[in-house]
C-alpha cells in the first residue's frame, strides 16, 4: 500500500471526550480514505488513551504513540518523526477541522511545496466570553501579521501543514518551550530560512477550549513568559527584535471597534472589553516574571534556522 499524502498529528493530553470529536471530525473530511493517516500522540495521559477506542471513532487509518509528560512540541515532534506523509498537518484535541480543511491545505502546499501553511480557526463556544475573547485576540493577530496572506508571518500550532523533510530538517518544534509560543518560534525559524509561510483563511478549524476566568488569566499569563522566551531566543539567533509586536500593540486598538461591532450586544461587548483588560495585565505580568526570571526557559543551545 502506498504511503498517504498527509500524516496529522494530534497531541493529546487528558482531552479523551475532545479527542473523540476531534477524531470523528477529521473522519468526516473530503480527502479520500487512503490519502491521509492520522497520529495521536497521548502526552501521558491519565488514564492513558485507547487505541481501539480512537480507531473507531476515526475510521481512518490511525496510530495512537504514547511517552511520558513533554509537553506539545515534544508531542508533536513525536508525530513528526513517525509520520510517513510527504506533509504533516497539525491540530490539537480541542479542534474540529471542517471538512474540507485538509483538501485545502494540501492544494496549497502542492503549489508552494517549500511553504509553511496555516489556516484559520473559529471559536465553537460562543457563549463563552472567555473563549470568545481569545478567539477575538487570534483574529486580530491573524489580520495583523498575516495581511498579505502570501507573505504570512505567524500561524497558531493548532491548525498548520509543511513538507515532511523540510520540518525535520530544520528541527521541528523546539521542546524546550513548554509554556507557550514554539509556533511563533517555528514560524520565525522557517522566515529566517527565507521560505514562505502562506495563509489559507478557507481551511478552517472550529477550536472548542471552554474556559472560565482564572484559566483564561493563566493561559494568557504562559503566553507572556512564552513571548519573552521567544523575544530572548530571537535576539540570541539575530532573527528579529520586538518592533513586530509593538506594532501588533499599537494595531489591535485600531482593529477593535470593528469586531466589537460583529453582532453583539452591549453587555457581551462590556464583558469582552473587560477580558482584554484581563488578557493585557496577564500577558504583561507574565512576560515581566520571565524577564526577571532571567529565563531559566531562555534555553542554551537555542535552534538557528529551518533548512
């Protein structure tokens, strides 16, 4: 039998429901059954996750890899390595991908086979403010960064595809962020390797994270340490400064009276308004607390480029 074009891996840690709608979701995509395989890789769940379980619930061909606790980028380096597509698409456990979301990104990388390719991603909670907030701050990160969808700048490691061989050769994820922000890394890392990172808004993914107000403060709080690791680590390989996120700063005010204006009342308007006080105090604490920490996280032997 001959190898299938794509291998998507899915990490997976104590997300067994998720995982299963996950799963069911990627059975239901456009691709014939033989073009895709699918690996979970259980970063050391509790219980740990049933292969046979998984299998029924995917329908396609599936591997389910376990290891000890190492965090997502471990994990999906793991997929990575056992991966027999010539490309690799990355989702998580919380994610449905529409149907056609993987007929999407390899028609785009069969056309710029040395591109990194992202899509975008939707929240599926939306009365949940929490989550609606966060989907709100990757949208505008998206519109920002990735204006030129061609010249893209930053995907979110739940919804990407590469070559196989490129990803490997430039080392994959870099374990050593475990807090937050090893797609930013890889995505700065493939840049500086001058190969493109092109953006394919139709393939879509529905992201399904419930959250309430103290797991919204502490995620965005990792992802203020993740962001001084990432800022430390650039500066370290020459690859860029902080000018791009400033700008990011300085834009997403501009871009919010526009989303607000969406199709929601006031008082979902107040309580987002409120949330992004909340996400801009977390982040800066975080980023603050990893600074000072002098980064432990900051990492010898940094990764220099993809390829």
């Amino acid at each position: 039998m001959s190898a299938p074009a794509i291998s998507v891996v899915i990490p997976s840690w104590n997300r067994h429901e998720q995982l299963l709608d996950c799963l069911r979701a990627l059975d239901r995509q456009t691709l014939p059954g033989d073009a895709f395989e699918v690996i979970v890789v259980d970063d050391g769940s509790s219980p740990a996750l049933d292969e046979a379980v998984c299998r029924l619930a995917c329908g396609r061909p599936l591997r389910l890899i376990h290891q000890e606790n190492g965090g997502p980028a471990a994990a999906r380096n793991r997929g990575l390595e056992a991966a027999t597509g010539a490309a690799v698409a990355f989702t998580d456990d919380d994610c449905l991908p529409e149907p056609q979301w993987l007929e999407s990104m390899l028609a785009a990388w069969r056309a710029t086979p040395d591109a990194l390719i992202g899509g975008s991603t939707y929240n599926g909670l939306r009365d949940d403010v929490w989550a609606e907030t966060s989907q709100l701050i990757l949208d505008m990160v998206c519109e920002h960064f990735n204006a030129d969808p061609d010249r893209a700048y930053f995907f979110a490691s739940n919804n990407m595809l590469c070559g196989r061989e490129a990803c490997l050769a430039g080392g994959g994820f870099d374990p050593t962020f475990r807090i937050a922000s090893e797609d930013r890394d890889l995505c700065d890392r493939w840049r500086a390797a001058r190969r493109p990172l092109r953006w394919v808004p139709d393939a879509r993914i529905e992201h399904r994270h419930r959250q309430t107000w103290l797991g919204f403060l502490r995620m965005h709080y990792r992802y203020g340490r993740g962001a001084c690791a990432y800022w430390r680590t650039r500066r370290a390989r020459g690859t860029g400064t902080m000018r791009e996120d400033l700008g990011f700063q300085a834009a997403w005010i501009r871009r919010l009276p526009h989303h607000l204006g969406r199709q929601r009342g006031w008082v979902q308007r107040l309580r987002i308004l409120t949330a992004l006080a909340a996400w801009q105090v977390a982040n800066a604490v975080g980023f603050a607390v990893e600074r000072l920490k002098g980064g432990a996280a900051a990492r010898t032997g940094a990764r220099t480029t993809v390829g």
